[in-house]
C-alpha cells in the first residue's frame, strides 16, 4: 500500500498548492488590486498570473494523476454513483473545470475575452474577484467533503 500512500501524498501537496494559491489571490492580490494599492494594476495582474499560471497547470495535472491512480488501486469506480459520496464526482467535475480553464480557455484568449466584457476597470476586477471567490468556497467545500467522507464521518 506504499503506493496509495504516495499517491496520496502527491494529490494532497497538488491541492493544497493549486487550492492555497487560488486563495491568496482571491483573499490578497485581488483585493489590493480592486483597492488600487497596487500601482499599475494590469502590469501586475499580468505578472502574478504569468507565474501563477504554469505553477496551476502543473499542480492541476498532478492532482488529476494521482486522483486517477487512487481510484483504480482502490477500486472506486462504483462508489460514483453513490449519493454519499458526492465529493468524489464533485472532485472529478472541479478538475475538468479547472483543465478547460488552464489548457483550452486560457490559452485560446477565450477566458480574456470573457472577463474584459463591459464595464470599466474596476467592475471588471470586482467581477474577476467574484469568480475567484465562488472558484475558491466550491473548492473549500470539495476538500471539506472529501476529508470528513474518507475518514467515514460522511
Ligand atoms: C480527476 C480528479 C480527481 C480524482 C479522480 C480524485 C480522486 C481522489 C481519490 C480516489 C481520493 C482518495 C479517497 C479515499 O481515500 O477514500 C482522493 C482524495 C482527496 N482528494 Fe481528490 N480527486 C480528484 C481531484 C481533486 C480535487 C480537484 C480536489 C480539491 C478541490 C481533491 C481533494 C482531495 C482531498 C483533500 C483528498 C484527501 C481526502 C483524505 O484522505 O482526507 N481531489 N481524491
């Protein structure tokens, strides 16, 4: 079972960094930014997402990995369609989300279009921050579900 413990491992660490960066940025850079504390605004979205960006992608893959390793070894396949284990299909939906997002909306220029849409500049960083918040509380309640339901307290 060395394996599994692994794996685990390697999916946790992946959450806690994709999910822990998506938190700084909603509860911190966001904030400063719509609050304009932080000079010019765009050059330092570009530069937070230009680092963020390929550190996301990495950990998203990783998590999806592992996530995929664990339920073959573990032989979760038909605990999907079992209510109590909502947190299981929830992580698997988060996670194609989030793979459309970084691989296909992203870097077809698609997701920037979308945010820039009307509006001035700061509902556009109001609306940015909104996203990242909803982004951030499904994750929260994803990790939460998870934790409590394979620990049995589901
Ligand atoms: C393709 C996507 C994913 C798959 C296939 C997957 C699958 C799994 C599996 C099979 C486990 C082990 C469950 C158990 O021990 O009973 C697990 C654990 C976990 N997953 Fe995922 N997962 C995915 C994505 C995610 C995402 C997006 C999150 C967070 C938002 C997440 C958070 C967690 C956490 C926190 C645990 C540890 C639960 C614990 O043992 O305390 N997973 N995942």
């Amino acid at each position: 079972m060395a394996d599994v413990a692994v794996a685990l491992v390697v999916h946790v660490l992946s959450v806690v960094w994709w999910i822990g960066s998506l938190a700084f940025i909603t509860a911190v850079f966001l904030p400063l930014l719509r609050k304009a504390q932080l000079g010019d605004e765009q050059a330092a979205f570009h530069a937070i997402e230009n680092r963020f960006e390929p550190q996301a992608r990495i950990a998203v893959v990783l998590v999806g990995l592992s996530g995929i390793y664990l339920l073959f070894r573990l032989n979760l396949w038909s605990v999907f369609l079992q209510a109590r284990f909502w947190w299981l299909d929830a992580m698997a939906l988060y996670w194609l989300l989030f793979m459309l997002l970084l691989f296909v909306l992203g870097p077809t220029g698609v997701l920037r279009h979308v945010m820039r849409r009307g509006g001035d500049e700061m509902a556009r960083w109001r609306r940015m921050q909104r996203v990242h918040l909803v982004l951030l509380v499904i994750a929260l309640v994803i990790i939460a579900g998870a934790v409590s339901g394979s620990h049995g307290f589901g």
